[in-house]
C-alpha cells in the first residue's frame, strides 16, 4: 500500500466522458489499496476562456478579482470529478484550497505557495475517502483566493504531495511520458525511463513544455518523486505502480533505474529567443555592468554573453540574447542608456534558435560539446553563440536550422529508437 497524488490536467478533463475515464483510473489505483489524493486542472482551453472575460470585462484588471473569475475553472472540474467517484461507489468529496488549506502569499495570479496544514486531508485519506483538490489556487494571507500562475496545478500537485508525504505525485497528461527530444520534430525520439530533477529543469527551461518549472524545483528541494504519464490509456492497462511513464528523481536514485548510462539524456530547441549586439563598446570595467544593470532592473532575462576580444582602440563587441517577447523593451532600454554605456549600434536578430544539449553523463565525460559542433559543423550549420552549464551545452543558431540541428544531434549522441517502432 502507498500514499499517491494523481494529477490530472486540463485534456483529461475536458468533458464528462474523459472524466469519467479519469474517474476510473483514480478508482482501480485505489483499489489496488493506495490512498489517493487527486489534483486537477481545468478543463482545456477554459482558463484562456475566463481570462479573456476579465480583460473584455476591464483590461486593468484587479489581480485579486481575476483569481476569483479564473481558479473557477478547477473548482468546477474538481466538484465534477468527486461527482463521478461517488458515481462510480467511491467515498470521495473535493477540497477547495482555503478548506485544506493551502497557504499562499498575496502575490495574486502569480501566488507561491507557502505552509499546507495537511492533517484533515490525510485523516479523510486514511478513511478510505479519495480528496479530490482543484489546482492553481490557494488562499493568501489576505484570506482571498490566489492562483499561482499558469500551468500552476503541476506546482499544487507536488505540493500537496510533500505535504501529506506522499509516495509518488503521478502527473497524468496527454503524452505518456519525457522524450529524448520534440517526437513531433523527431519521429525516432525515444521515451525516457527516468530523468533526475536537474536535467528535468533543465530541459523544460530550454522549451520542452511537459511540467511548470516550478513544480520541477519544488519536487526538488522536497525530494517528491514524480512520474509523467498519460491519462489515455485503457481499462485494463498496467497501474501507475508499475511506472509507465517518465520518472523525475534524485542522482542516487537514478542510478539504480537507468542500465545503460547515457551521455546525453535530451536535446531541447527553443525559438523564443533574440541575439543583440552592441558594437564598439569601450572596454573598460562598468560597461558590462552598464549594459546589463537596466536589464535587470526591468526584470528582462539575459541568457547566453558574449564579449569578444578587444578591437584597437579599446573597443569590443557584445552580444546577449533575451527572450524575443522582451526584445522591444530591451531595445527601448538600451537606446535610453546609450550615453552611459557608449555604444555605437544596436544589432538584433529574432530570428535564432537555441538548441540545448541536457545530460548529467556531462560531468563524468570529456569531449560532449565537441561531438555537438562537430555533428553541426559537419552540416554546415553555422554557430552564433555558446553557453555551457554543469550538465548542458547550448548554441545559438539560424531559426531556420532548428529541426535538422536537433535531428543531427540526435543521431550523433546515439538518442535514435533503434527498435524500429518509429
Ligand atoms: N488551468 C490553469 C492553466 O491553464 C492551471 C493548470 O492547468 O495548470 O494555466
Ligand atoms: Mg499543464
């Protein structure tokens, strides 16, 4: 027996019939003589709904107002779901987030979540009742409802999960499972058995949109074992226990899953991404700090630096990427800044990719990036800037190249499915 959260998101619970599914799947884990509390999102494409009524409704909108209009979206799919349990003979009731309750602070729609008094809910649980939670949503300091930002319920479930000292936190979705990359981009893309924490990060950071990165970090630092997986399934397929999915775990615990150690567990493309060169910069000490200073100030962030060596005349170039939804602002800012920093010109370029190597192999393994610009070199493809963590490796090049850089790599770090399935 085991205490589990299953989180259901927003396709799982788009109507009555996939409900009920869901329904089904949360009743045959409980059977199996687990206790279970369930998170869930609301039905897909309602939050954008209630969203769009706020803006149509005052375009400066209250952020405590809009909590109200949007965490309604989960109220109703939570209130629905313990309908159908009790349908189907399960003891289950929801519990709303000021009713557990789920402490946040009052930064509304984008609240974090702080103390959960779990006690009540792992009673009911012990009783052999299943709590159903809607996601997204707590309750502030203020007393009012507040939602935690977009994609949120990954974030509640893993909560509620170390809270009441779960077992597991199964995140069920419309794919089942991490891939070694985009299977759209790459047909022979491979599902991953597991993948520790950091890599998980690290790659939804670079763009692969399974968990809010939150959740990820939250996992993290409380040590909650995660498992993506799909709701999709049939009646009789195998239970959550048997891991179909994509386990996030800890480094140690990771070792005991994975056989064959990979080096390279994921490649990620992200095409929200600019590159801005400033030219002739004086090279000096500050003018680093006087580029980047009102950058952070205004809350943009900058990713991938480059300074190159100085031309004569105690001049240099640099060049930055930001996110493409920031490069206006960015460039706004700069141009305001122009004096103090010096430059000559501001180049920019929307139209680049960054394409991101992930794998903890990286840091027992000499010789990782220069398989990567080899593979690139090899094809042509022309590279703009490099960064490199402890366990990642990202360059920047042409939009226009992404598919066939990831394709490439994939190959070259030997990621193809060579079951012939694809
Ligand atoms: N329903 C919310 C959203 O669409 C929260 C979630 O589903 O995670 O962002
Ligand atoms: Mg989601």
């Amino acid at each position: 027996m085991a205490r589990i959260v299953m989180k259901f998101g927003g396709t799982s619970m788009a109507g009555t019939e996939r409900i009920r599914r869901v329904a089904n799947l949360v009743r045959r884990h409980q059977a199996a003589g687990h206790e279970v509390a369930v998170v869930v999102s609301a039905m897909a494409g309602e939050t954008d709904r209630l969203v769009n009524f706020c803006r149509e409704a005052n375009p400066l909108y209250d952020p405590a107002e809009y909590d109200v209009v949007v965490a309604s979206g989960e109220q109703v799919t939570a209130g629905l779901l313990a309908l159908t349990l009790q349908a189907l003979g399960c003891k289950a009731r929801s519990w709303l987030g000021w009713q557990i309750p789920i402490h946040t602070d009052n930064a509304h729609a984008k609240a974090r979540i702080g103390e959960i008094d779990a006690d009540e809910l792992i009673a009911s649980m012990q009783a052999g009742e299943i709590a159903v939670i809607p996601g997204f949503q707590g309750i502030g300091d203020d007393g009012r409802v507040a939602t935690l930002g977009r994609g949120g319920s990954d974030t509640s479930a893993v909560a509620i999960a170390a809270a009441v000292g779960a077992d597991r936190c199964d995140i069920y979705t419309d794919v089942d499972g991490v891939y070694t990359t985009d299977p759209r981009i790459v047909a022979k893309a491979r599902k991953l058995k597991a993948v520790t924490f950091e890599e998980m990060l690290e790659l939804a950071s670079v763009g692969s949109k399974v968990l809010q990165t939150r959740s990820v970090s939250l996992a993290m630092k409380e040590g909650v074992r995660v498992q993506v997986l799909s709701s999709f399934v049939d009646d009789d397929a195998p239970l959550a226990d048997e891991l179909p999915g994509t386990l996030i775990v800890s480094d140690e615990e990771l070792e005991g899953i994975e056989m064959e150690s990979q080096l390279i567990t994921g490649i990620a493309a992200d095409k929200n991404e600019a590159k801005v060169i400033l030219t002739r910069v004086p090279d000096r000490p500050g003018a680093v700090a006087s580029i980047f200073g009102p950058l952070a100030a205004a809350n943009i962030n900058v990713d991938m630096i480059i300074q190159n060596v100085g031309r004569e005349k105690g001049e240099t170039d640099v060049t930055f990427t930001v996110p493409s939804a920031d490069l206006v602002r960015t460039q706004a800012l700069l141009e305001e800044h122009k004096e103090t920093i010096g430059f000559n010109r501001i180049i920019t370029d929307a139209k680049v990719a960054k394409i991101s190597i992930v794998g903890v192999g990286m840091r027992s393994h000499a010789g990782i990036a220069a398989t990567m610009f080899k593979a690139m070199a090899d094809r042509g493809i022309n590279i703009q800037a490099i960064s490199t963590s402890e366990i990642k490796v990202s360059v920047l090049i042409d939009e226009d190249e992404t598919e066939l850089a990831v394709r490439i790599l994939h190959t070259a770090y030997e990621l193809d499915d060579a079951s012939g399935a694809a």
